[in-house]
C-alpha cells in the first residue's frame, strides 16, 4: 500500500530499551499517531504480543506490516488509519 502524500514515519530502535520501558513508550507513540501517520519499530525479537495488544485496544484502527522478521533483527511498521 503506498504512503500518504502527507503521512509521515518515525523509526525507533527499541533494542537498547528496557522492556518495561518498551511496552509503557511504544502503546502511547502508537496512540499519538496523526491519522496515516506510522511508527517502524526496530526490535530484538518477534514483537507478535504488541500486535495482540494493539489489535485488542485499537482493532481495524492500526495496520501492522513486517518488514523484516529476523532472526536477529525485526522491523515492523504500524500506522494509525484515519476514521
């Protein structure tokens, strides 16, 4: 699917970041999202727990993508759909 002409992607590489850390920072970037905005995370492992979470908090709301899937490194693109 193309980007928007006006979206726009962060990139954070969550790595370094203690995983409590993590799953506090990464729901509220996810909730701060313009509409068609996204957020690629960089992760150390499979993040399909935070796919749970999101689904179940934001449903059809949030579009999650693989870019990359291991096995050192993950890469996964979320963005916030517009209403």
């Amino acid at each position: 699917m193309p980007e928007a002409a006006n979206s726009k992607e962060r990139v954070l590489d969550v790595r370094a970041i203690e995983p409590r850390q993590r799953h506090e920072i990464i729901p509220k970037l996810f909730y701060n999202l313009g509409p068609d905005d996204a957020l690629q995370l960089i992760v150390d492992h499979d993040p399909r727990p935070l796919h749970g979470y999101l689904e179940a908090v934001h449903g059809d709301g949030c579009q999650w993508t693989y870019l990359e899937q291991g096995p050192d490194v993950w890469r996964v693109r979320l963005r916030r759909l517009a209403s």
